[in-house]
C-alpha cells in the first residue's frame, strides 16, 4: 500500500490535490510533509479517485505503529 505521500506525489503534487478536495496548497503541502491526510479530506480523496478508503485509513495505522 502507498503512504499518504505517496498518494499525494501520485495525484500530481500537493496543489492537485488541495484544488480537487478544498483545500489551501500550503496545507497539502504540509499533509505531504507529514505523510497524514487528515481524515475529514478521505472521502473527497476517495470520491475523486486518488486513493480508497481502505488505501487511505491502512496508511494512517501503518504510520501509527511505526511511531
């Protein structure tokens, strides 16, 4: 599975993905930096087909457990 920066380095960069869910691109800059989308961005993410929920959600436990 990808990590959340992969998603984001997939979809085109931070700016793609801030324009395709509402977000300002210095934020999704910053979820790239971390590696976290926050979760209330999945369902735009999942709607707009850059990743799955289930991509999404095993991303965010892999980071966890590693932490």
């Amino acid at each position: 599975m990808r990590s959340h920066q992969q998603i984001i380095t997939d979809a085109n960069g931070p700016s793609a993905v801030a324009r395709i869910v509402g977000a300002e691109a210095g934020t999704a800059k910053q979820w790239r930096r971390n590696d976290s989308i926050p979760a209330a961005y999945w369902a735009a993410m999942a709607d707009a087909g850059l990743a799955t929920l289930e991509e999404l959600a095993v991303a965010a436990a892999s980071k966890r457990e590693a932490a």
